[in-house]
C-alpha cells in the first residue's frame, strides 16, 4: 500500500477531471487513508473521512443492478439514502418527487441535480392533468459512475440560492477499454414484463348493478325492465340470474345482443382486465478506450415500454460522449455530452375528470363486462361504420336512455384511450466542456461552459363523439378539440475556477477553491387550441378548427444569476479537518437593494480514532459539526403587474385581471441549518455507524400569493413572511455479517426521522393553501402543525361519540377541521447482500411510517355502490341505524330507509376524515438473482465478462393501510405528490431478465 507524499493535488472542479500527481515514499501509514473519495459541490473530489458535514453516495451498482429499469433514475434512489424521501407513482412515464430533510419552503421543492459538477434542470411538467414526467428521467442510466446526496446546507452551501432542498451530486464514468489498451465493448439487453399487484385495484361487489336505486329505469314495449343505463353507479336492483333486462349492449346494431333482453348479473370481465401487462425492452451498448491522460466512452441506449392502458407507448433513444484529453502535460481538457429523444403515446390521465382509472375506481356498473365494451368500441370505429349514430365508435355503458347512445358522464374506456389519447416529443441535450491549466504544482485554473436544453412538445385530443368537457384556450364545453403545447427551456453556465493547495507545514496543508459563475435560464412557452371543435373528424390541427382560435398562450423570461464563492480546507496532522465556504449572489428576479445576497458555510470533523488510537477494536471515529446558510431565491414576474391577453373587442385588446398584486420588495427565502454527527467503522469495517442530527430554520418564506379580501382589488399578494422549521436524525448502518473467501453477506440499513413545523406565516393568518382535493378537503400549511396538513369536515363529536343530525339520520359534520397530514413519522430502507463465487443475490426492503393520505376514490366509491363492502350483510335491503349519539347524547335510535342508504358507507352520510388513511407501508421494493459465467466457460471467445440477473421491482407489498391503492401513487411532481390518492393506475410487480456480455 501506498501513501501521497507530494504537495501536488489538482482538485478540478468537475468530476470528469481529476488528476493526482504522487509518488512512493516509504512510510508506515496505509493508503487507506485516501480511499472513500467522493465527489462533493461543484465537482470537487474529496476524502470522504474530511467532510464536516453528512453525505451519502450510491454506487452504479446498487443503483441498477438489483432492480428493473424504472426509466426514472430518481425512482431507483427509494430506500437506499438515509434522510430522502422518495415518492413515485404509476403514471405512465411519470414523474418521481424527491424530498431530503423534509419540506422547507411553502411550495415545496426539489433537490439541485448536478452532472459532473453542472447543475440541470429537474422540473416536472403538469398540464392538462397529464403527468408527463420530471427532467431526471432523461439521464442515461448506463453513465452513472454514483451518485452523491448532499443532504444538509453545509454540504450545498456552494450551490447558494439552489442549495436550499440539497444536492444530488451524479457522476458520469469514463473511459476505460481493456487492459492491452484496445476498445473495449460492452453490451447490455434487459425484457421486462409487469403483472397487476392485486391489492391496488378495487374488489367490487357481485350482488347488485347499475342504479342509484334498487329501481330500474324505464320499460321496454315488450314489459321488460331496461337498465339504468345513465347512472354512473352500482347502487341498483339485485342481481337475478332468471331476470332478464336490457343492458346498454342491447341497442347497437353490431352488438351480439342486440334488441336482446340479458340474464341480471354480474360482469364476467371486470375492468382489471382492461388493463395490459407493460413490456419494456431495454438495450444499450458502450464503447470506451482508455490510457494515461487520454480516455473515450461512447453509449447508446434504447428503451421502449407500453403502458398498463391500451395504446400507450413510449419509445427513449439516448446517445452519449465522454473523451478526455490531455492537450500537454499541463493543459487537460474534458467533454461530455447527452442527447435524448423520446416518443411518448397515450400518458394517462390524472386527477377526477376524464381519468379511466377514476372511473373504474369511483363510478361504475359491475353489470358491464369490459369485453364487451372492448368489442363493441372496434366494431363500430371502423372507418366503414363510424358515423354520428354510433357516436363514431364510442358505445359507451353509460349511455343516455334506451333512444339516445350519447354518453352520459363517461366515454367507452377503449375509445378514450385509443381517440382522446395525448402524445409528447421531447429533446434534451446536456453539454459540457472544460480545461483545466496546470500553473504551478499547486495552483491550476478550470474554465467550464456547459449547456442544458429541453424542448418539449405535448399533444391533447377530443375525437368527435366524445362526451362534451371543458377544453382549450377558453375552456368551454365542447365535443371535439385539439390542442398543442411547446416549452423550450435552456440552462447556461459559465464557470472559472482556481483551484489551490499548499502545504503550510509537512503537517497542515491548506487547500481551496476561488471562482466565479454566470448563470442564464431561458423559458418559452406556447399553448393554442381549436376552439368549437374539429371540422374534420380525425384530423389534430389548429387549422381544422370550427371557430377563430383564440391568441395563442404565451410566456417567455430569462434569468441571469451573476455568482462568486471561495472555499479554504485546512488539514491538521490528518487528524483535525476545517473547511469554510462563501458564495456571493446577485440575480435579476429582484430588484436592486434586495438583489445580493450571501450563503457561508463552516465544517469541522475530528479522526477520533486517530487521537485516542483506537485502531485496534475501532478502526475509524469521527465526529462533525457544522453551519450553514442556504437559500431560495424568487420566481420570474413576482416584482411589477404583468398582463395576460385576452383577445380582441372591438378592434381593441383586452387583457385578463390581476388577481395577485406583486410585490417589488420581494427577498430570496434563506435557510439556517446547525448539524452534528459521528461516523464509526468497528472491527475492519465490519460494522460502521453513521448518525446525524440537523435542525434548519427557513425565512422568510415567499407567500406567493398570500390570500386576501378582494376589496382590495386582488385575491392575493406575494409577500415575504413565514416560517419553517426541520429538525431530525438520520442513521446509516452497514454490516458484515460472514465474510470468508468464497462467501459475503452484507446488511445496508437507513432510518431518518425528520420533524416539520411551520412556526409563523403572516400576521393574522394561520393558513396558507397549497392544493384543493375532490372532496372538499385540501393541502395546507398551518401555523403550529407539520407542512402538508389536510383540512376538511370532521364528525361533530359529544363526549368522544359522534353526533347524529336528529332531522336526517345522519351525521352531523363539522366543517373546516384538521383530518391529517402528509408529513411522514419517518423512512427507511434495509438492504440484503449475498455473494458466493460467481452467484450473487439482494433484496431492498423499503418502508414509510405514516403520512396521511385522503382518498376520493373511496369517497365516491363507497357512496356509489362499487366496493365489496358495500354489499356485506343487508343494509342495502332494510333501515339501519347509524352507531352514534343524538345531540342531547342519547344513543340513536333514527333509521335510514334503504333509498336513504344509497351511499350510506360513502361521502353522502360521512365526512371527508373518515376517508382519510395513514400512508405507512412496508415494500420488498427490490429483489435480484445474479450469476457472473466463469473464465474457464468464455475461453475461446471474444466475451471476457458474461453475466445474467433475473430482477425484480415492486414484488410485495408486505403492509399498507390504504385501500385498493398504493400509498405512493399520488397524482404527479411537486404539490401533487402529497396526500391524494385519486384515479391512480394499479402498482405493477415487475419481474425482468438482464445479460451483460464485455468485449
């Protein structure tokens, strides 16, 4: 082993360059020392034992190897990293919101995402109630070295106003080809197929059908009951296999019963079969070539994926280049650059209206069988057959009457998905550049540009023959339509750095970092839609409109944010360790006076092990302390009145109310973090320990709006008020359980605990709305409580009993009261590791404590009559007597007819707190089989490395509270990740085989 002796140590500021000049000494201490390095802010490498401040890095391996490819690199982090929050869901392509320590601003937020030391854009798009996914599902997986999580403020206080929610730090690899110094190739192939888990997909009731009533609607001439064709619910007659009706089926010309009265019963076909088992393929191949001072790593990846909904299609292409390049023994160079392209077909819809899975989920007949919706919609869309009478193509269970096939409140399923399908392109690129001269041995200067584009273009459709809906530009009700939205967002970064190292003495050496970054973003967007409906059925253009189109919707700003930050490292004796960083802003979304800013930061770490010598039972100890400042800055078009168009009256232009009034004072929101912890390696790594402690301060908070009495002439202001406080723990685990020469067991483990309060917002306000729900119940922040407290009507209770209305039968609600809140208890993951030889087996156990969850899918679903338990026992059949109390505490004795009982265990007779579940869950998240072929069997060939793994993702939900659904399977990113479960697709258990073959 090896020891660094030399005072030279370029430190480049990205993690694609760094170069070590040493040379061997004699001596006793062990290169051990300067393992454990990690890439750190702005790209600079550090020894991991230096850090005052808690991080966590996630190799490739652990990343990828055990699971299936989600598509969404941040999906894959769940559970693996002590402190993040990570929540997925199942929409199609969707996007995955990440949370370190907890919610530090009123709207929420999102973690910096870095590549090599430049930052990217990671928002998530939401339009239309269409969830088309966040930015960090354009990374190529097949790049990724690591990937770093910053977790507090000290450890992204270089990041400034960006660091406020911390920093995922991701590493890309370089070249490196074969050890004769040839190419070198590597191919990689994986199939994946998923399969409905059960448990996330409603059971319904087999004794009654379609109604709001045990009635049924009208007769037919011939005496015979016709069903209740316009209902959306299964609160109808019994169900009687000698009883012959006329179902929605019976009236169109190419059904199989047509002008046929039908047995009534229960649906043979329900709609889970609707949904496909998704597919994807996944291949990508990497050449790479590597030597001292020069490498080279090309990769191309391909993914295509259906979806659980019929017609629904994404197709990623992504290409990559790495090289770099030493242009003389002083002068390195390094470049990168990714280019994605992605197709994307028939993304579901998310939320209430016009979503499939809401429909199956809240309002539904389980008379109708969904092969038969299947057959009938294929039939009649026959360009042959489609015509106005068939509502082209759409024959819907939920037809009007007996005379009128329009539908009522639901279009046929397969002809929503198959018509009224959106569609998305988009282009990513992301481009780096960088050289780095070498001064003196201990002075070098890095200048870096590094370019990151996204252009996206999103289609919606309404075919003719659709039930009318809000839609377009005005939002009018109409039956047909299209619309187009095209957002073109850009990020550029100009970065000079010099980078310095000097040994004060042979025992304190002094490191660091002074440079400067300009920073400019670019955001265009248009949206413009049909307006009428089409002329042309069929055919999705803005020029196939009925009626003029109105102004297209556009919005356009650029930001330049104008930054310098030093840092200095001091080394005493490698025992003691202080590092101190300062980063100055200055950014054009305030205005001047209130424009600059500044984020310090200090770190101390003491090599207990080494003062106390406890190398013999304790091979490392280290315990850290920090403070920093991070920070938020404002949003574009918060300072001055900014108007919209409205169109043109009277050869005039009209322009729409400014409801929030702006607010030129506006300050950047800073947060003041205090940390401590310890890191303790026992018996040669066998055992290590790491355990932090944090608690961070955020204000002002930007209200934006805050709301307020329209007499004053808006309904809002953006202001600077507010507080946020987050305090918790964090501990990380590693084990070694058995370790001998052929066999290795490794145990992973995290577990954090973050508490959240909001401790002030503005005087006189104690509530601030974040999101409205289905249901009448809303997100909040409310002074005294957790972030994310739900609010919506409670029972009324006397003496812990609730209260029944005396007039009603019914219970007395009691509006405007606290349900729950989304806030977690706390997050963890446990990680299983087995080796033996060429065989290799894992699995992730992932779990969540609490975080409330209000489901709308079982507040309408119960009340329409769909669900198992709205069928138990005979309730349906005779008055019952709901268990409570009348107002002056008498037991009830008032009894709800059976009409009256229509949705009796739903929303009609309970509040929206009884549909409230705790969010807590336990998962086998990932699971893994491996076997690397031997030597011996590739002699011969061209493969030097075979190996093949059979993964799996999502293959058990061990525990969960919420019913039908999973708890992570919120509407989108951002605000709609937290506490709502609504018309969510079903969790998929997906299994998948993978072979990787080096050339």
């Amino acid at each position: 082993m090896k020891k660094l002796t030399t005072s030279l140590l370029v430190l480049v500021l990205t993690s694609s360059m760094a170069i070590v000049s040493a040379q061997e000494k004699k001596d006793t201490i062990k290169a051990k020392e300067i393992e454990g390095v990690v890439v750190t802010a702005l790209g600079i490498k550090r020894e991991k034992k230096s850090l005052g401040y808690a991080s966590q890095e996630i190799k490739a391996s652990a990343l990828s190897d055990g699971t299936t490819n989600t598509g969404n690199i941040a999906a894959q982090l769940s559970g693996k990293v002590a402190g993040l929050n990570v929540t997925t869901n199942n929409n199609f392509g969707g996007s995955s919101n990440l949370v370190i320590r907890g919610v530090k601003s009123l709207a929420g937020g999102n973690p910096l995402i870095v590549i090599d030391g430049s930052p990217v854009n990671n928002t998530s798009t939401r339009e239309n109630s269409i969830d088309y996914g966040n930015a960090l599902s354009d990374i190529n997986q097949e790049d990724i070295e690591s990937i770093n999580v910053l977790k507090g403020a000290a450890a992204s206080a270089l990041y400034g106003e960006r660091g406020l929610n911390g920093v995922i730090v991701i590493t890309t690899k370089n070249g490196k080809g074969k050890d004769d110094g040839s190419w070198g190739v590597t191919f990689s192939s994986a199939v994946q197929v998923g399969f409905i888990d059960k448990s996330t997909f409603p059971e319904y009731q087999t004794r009654y059908g379609a109604g709001y009533s045990q009635k049924f609607g009208t007769q037919a001439s011939d005496g015979l009951n016709n069903a209740n064709f316009g209902a959306d619910a299964s609160w109808g007659p019994k169900f009687d296999p000698n009883l012959l009706v006329y179902q929605w089926d019976s009236f169109n010309p190419l059904s199989p019963n047509y002008q046929k009265a039908t047995p009534w019963v229960a649906a043979k076909n329900g709609p889970i079969k609707f949904f496909e088992n998704p597919a994807s393929y996944i291949n990508s191949v990497t050449l790479e070539k590597g030597q001292k001072g020069k490498n080279i790593s090309f990769t191309y990846e391909n993914m295509m994926s259906d979806g659980l909904i019929p017609n629904s299609h994404l197709n990623k292409n992504n290409f990559s280049l790495k090289i770099n390049y030493d242009l003389t023994p002083k002068l390195h160079s390094s470049f990168y650059s990714t280019i994605t392209l992605q197709d994307t077909k028939g993304r579901s819809i998310t939320g209430y209206s016009n979503n499939i899975a809401t429909g199956f989920r809240q309002w539904w007949q389980t008379n109708v069988d969904i092969d038969a919706l299947q057959n009938l919609y294929f039939a009649n869309v026959d360009p042959n057959v489609a015509n106005a009478s068939n509502n082209f193509g759409n024959v819907t269970w939920n037809r009007k009457s007996a005379a009128n096939g329009a539908p009522a409140y639901w279009n046929n399923p397969y002809f929503q998905a198959y018509q009224n399908y959106s569609s998305d392109k988009r282009y990513r690129n992301f481009t780096y550049g960088l050289v780095t001269y070498d001064l003196f041995d201990n002075i070098s200067v890095t200048g870096k540009v590094s370019y990151d584009r996204s252009n996206l273009i999103a289609e919606t459709r309404l075919a003719v023959g659709s039930l009318p809906q809000a839609f377009g530009q005005s939002n009018n009700t109409i039956g047909s339509g299209y619309g187009r939205r095209d957002i073109l967002q850009t990020e550029t970064n100009y970065d000079l750095m010099v980078n310095y190292k000097f040994d004060i003495t042979d025992n304190i050496n002094l490191s660091g970092v002074v440079g400067g970054n300009i920073r400019r973003n670019y955001y265009n967007s248009v949206y413009a839609s049909t307006e009428g409906g089409l002329i042309v059925p069929g055919i999705y253009a803005l020029s196939n409109s009925k009626k003029a189109p109105l102004a297209a919707d556009e919005t356009e700003y650029t930001i330049q944010t104008n930054s310098w930050y030093a840092t200095a490292s001091f080394d005493f004796y490698k025992k003691f360790y202080l590092d101190a960083t300062f980063r100055i802003e200055e950014t054009s979304t305030l205005l001047k006076g209130n424009n600059v800013f500044n984020y310090p930061s200090i770190t101390g770490s003491l090599i207990m092990s080494e003062i106390l010598d406890t190398k013999r039972w304790m091979n490392f100890w280290k315990i850290r302390a920090n403070y920093a400042q991070v920070g938020g800055s404002a949003a574009s078009y918060q300072l001055f009145n900014n108007y919209r168009p409205a169109g043109i009256l009277s050869n005039q232009g009209i322009y729409n109310s400014i409801l929030n009034q702006p607010y030129p004072g506006l300050q950047p929101q800073k947060a003041n973090e205090f940390e401590v912890g310890t890191e303790a390696h026992f018996l040669k790594d066998r055992i290590t320990v790491d355990f932090a402690y944090y608690k961070t301060r955020t204000t002002p908070q930007i209200l934006s709006p805050l709301p307020t009495s329209a007499a004053i002439g808006y309904t809002g202001k953006i202001f600077n008020a507010g507080r946020i406080d987050n305090s918790g723990v964090e501990v990380q685990l590693g084990l070694v359980p058995i370790k001998t020469k052929d066999f290795t067991w490794n145990i992973d483990a995290n577990w954090s605990k973050n508490q959240n309060k909001v401790v002030e917002l503005y005087p006189g306000i104690n509530n601030y709305l974040l999101n409205s729900f289905q249901g009448g119940v809303s997100l909040n922040a409310r002074v005294g409580e957790a972030w994310g407290t739900l609010i919506g009507a409670d029972y009324t209770y006397l003496n812990g009993q609730k209260v029944i209305d005396p007039k009603t039968g019914k219970y007395l609600q009691n509006p405007n009261q606290v349900i729950g809140n989304t806030t977690p208890d706390w997050i963890g993951g446990i990680r299983n590791s087995f080796s033996y030889k060429g065989f290799s087996l894992s699995f992730l156990i992932d779990m969540r404590k609490g975080g409330d969850i209000f489901s709308t899918d079982m507040y309408y679903g119960l009340s329409s009559g769909l669900y198992k338990e709205t069928a138990e026992g005979d309730f349906r059949d005779k008055p019952i007597v709901l268990p409570g109390v009348l107002p002056d505490g008498t037991p009830n004795n008032i009894g709800l007819s059976p009409v009256d009982n229509n949705g009796s265990p739903g929303y009609k007779t309970r509040p929206a707190s009884e549909f409230v579940y705790d969010g807590s869950f336990i998962k086998l998240r990932e699971a893994s089989i491996g076997y690397m072929l031997p030597k011996s069997l590739l002699a011969g060939t061209k493969i030097y490395d075979a190996k093949i793994s059979i993964v799996g993702r999502n293959l058990w939900i061990i525990h969960k509270n919420l019913p039908y659904a999973d708890p992570e399977a919120m509407v989108g990113g951002g605000l709609s990740s937290y506490g709502w479960s609504i018309g969510s697709m079903p969790t998929t258990r997906d299994l998948g085989i993978n072979v990787t073959f080096k050339f």
